[in-house]
C-alpha cells in the first residue's frame, strides 16, 4: 500500500465534516496521482480501506463532492472516477454524485467542437500551466536530490516539451518515483544522479514507467495471488 494519502489540509480544518467522511476522502486519496487525480478504485475497495460499509462511502462521497472537496465522474457498468480537488474551485460542472451518470462533452464522443478542436497530433499543447507548474513541484519533490540541479525555469521547460511530445503528469510522476527508488536501492551518491532536466528530455523517463494499478506492478499482483485478469481489466480501464 503507498505511504501517502493525497487529500487537501483545508478538509482536515473542516469541523463539519465527519470523522467517516474524512477517513473515506483518505481512502480515495490513497489510489491518487500527486495532483490529487487518477483515482478508479472500486467501492468495495475503498470501504474495506476506510472500515465502513460500502452504503456509507457512497453517502460520504455525495457529501465530499457538495462540499468541493471531490469530483467524481460515474461510468455505467465501470468503476466511478474521483479526483480529490486539492484547491478550491476546481470542480466547475463536473461535481456529481456517484450514482448519476455523466453525458459527456463533446469533445469525450469523438465529435470536438470547432473552438474547442485539438489536433490527435498534438494534443499536449494546450496543458495549463498551473498544471505544468504543480507537475514541477511534485517532480522535485520525489526525485533524487543531486548537488547542481538546475533552476526550476529550465525544469519547467523540460516537463512542459515531455507533456507536448505526448507524455502524461501520471507517467512522468510514475517514473520519477522509481528511478528515485533505484537510486536508492542503489546507494547513487548525488553527483552521479541524472539531473531531472535530461531525465525528461532525453526520455529517460520511459525506462521507468512501469505501469501499475493501485500502486502495484502486474508481476506484484501475481505473487500476491490476486487475479491477473482483474489488473488487466483496470489497466485497460485507465486507459
């Protein structure tokens, strides 16, 4: 299980929210990405995790997305999407309870409006850059420190050029995560870490990015004793 749960400070401040809700808000921030998204653990999954019945974490989830405090994007016949919404005013229209379905936009059918159109060719070019800015963030905060890295501009450049050439925040996390783990396995000194800016540009990130599902690699699944075909399933569901 990861070490970390991704929820926002200002839900561990809200005095009405309750000791229940919290722990199931918790429960989903355990499958997050560092910007607080990604998250398609089924219901049964993260009742067991929150010690609750599942009933109850589909009544808190309603209540955490009244309260701003999550997005969550049903998917009939699927598990639901949530983000958690680390700032306030995230969740636009896009707030729902998990129980009712979502018609997607336009653009999710296959049909993008002529504003709204984007090339299949390039479809990294128009990423906020609050986004690559919080990418950036949680980018240094895991990677490896080494004893000359560069200012963050040159990283912000690099992030900004790998999310272009069609590289996603998950992916670029994801992989920063074990190559900081095989440093450490490793024993690396600092001056022999790969700066994070070549670390992106040159791609090396690919050699890292091991796909996952809750946290864990297909071959962990497996010798756990949990059903491949299920990792499988979610995998192609993620995608």
């Amino acid at each position: 299980m990861p070490n970390l749960s991704i929820i926002p400070a200002r839900a561990v401040m809200d005095r009405e929210l309750t000791p229940t809700q919290l722990r199931v808000l918790c429960a989903i921030g355990i499958h997050t990405d560092r910007l607080g998204g990604n998250v398609w653990a089924s219901v049964r999954t993260l009742a067991a995790e929150a010690g609750v019945v599942e009933r109850t974490v589909q009544r808190a989830c309603e209540e955490l997305v009244t309260r701003g405090y999550l997005r969550v994007v049903a998917r009939p016949g699927r598990t639901s999407l949530y983000h958690v919404i680390l700032e306030p005013g995230e969740t636009g229209d896009m707030a729902v309870t998990p129980d009712r379905p979502v018609t997607p936009p336009p653009t999710q059918l296959g049909h993008p409006t002529p504003d709204t159109a984007v090339s299949p060719k390039r479809p990294q070019e128009t990423t906020p850059h609050n986004v690559v800015v919080g990418l950036v963030d949680a980018l240094r905060s895991v990677y490896p420190r080494r004893p000359d890295e560069l200012p963050f501009p040159a990283i912000l450049k690099a992030a900004g050029e790998a999310l272009k050439a069609g590289a996603t925040p998950a992916q670029l996390l994801r992989a920063a995560q074990r190559y900081a783990a095989h440093c450490s396995l490793n024993k690396t000194e600092p001056r022999y870490v790969r700066s994070l800016t070549r670390f992106l540009t040159d791609e090396a990130w690919r050699a890292y990015d091991v796909v996952t599902v809750h946290g864990r690699t297909r071959e962990e699944w497996a010798r756990s004793g949990q059903d491949i075909l299920e990792f499988d399933r979610l995998r192609e569901e993620a995608r």
